[in-house]
C-alpha cells in the first residue's frame, strides 16, 4: 500500500503534504529530523489525515492534487489548518 498524509506542526503553524509506502516510518523520519528539507527543524509533526492507495502514481496524484489550490481549499475546509 501507499499512502498520501497531512501531516501538521502546531508549533510553527504549518502544515506538509506527501505520500509513502511506510507512514508510521515516515512520520517518525520528520519527526527525528532524518528528512531534510521543509519539515526539518519544524516538529514535532503530528498526523492530520491519511488516505491508502495500490500504487504510487496513485497517491502521487492525489498528493499532486492535494497541493492546488482546490486541494488546500479542501484541507482548510474539512481540517481547519
């Protein structure tokens, strides 16, 4: 399985999209700061919401979609961040 996620820093007040094949490894990489980039430095992350998919191209799609901004109208819609 693959997997799309928001994930949210409450003490920076942003927010991250991405997809894997192993969520609970990958929030805990963000979270540990092993994952350079955007999230470093900027935990502790917490998982805001999830979606399973069979392949990757499938949640790179939805994670791609995710980041529009008709996608982030519907996170800020249904989550408030």
């Amino acid at each position: 399985m693959y997997y799309t996620y928001i994930i949210y820093s409450d003490s920076h007040s942003v927010k991250y999209i991405g997809q894997t094949e192993n969520l609970e490894k990958r929030i805990d990489e963000h979270n540990n700061g092993t994952l350079g980039g955007f999230t470093k430095n900027k935990g502790p992350w917490r998982l805001v919401y999830y979606e399973s998919y069979n392949t990757r191209a499938e949640a790179m799609s939805r994670e791609k979609y995710l980041k529009t901004g008709v996608g982030r109208d519907w996170i800020k819609l249904n989550f408030n961040i």
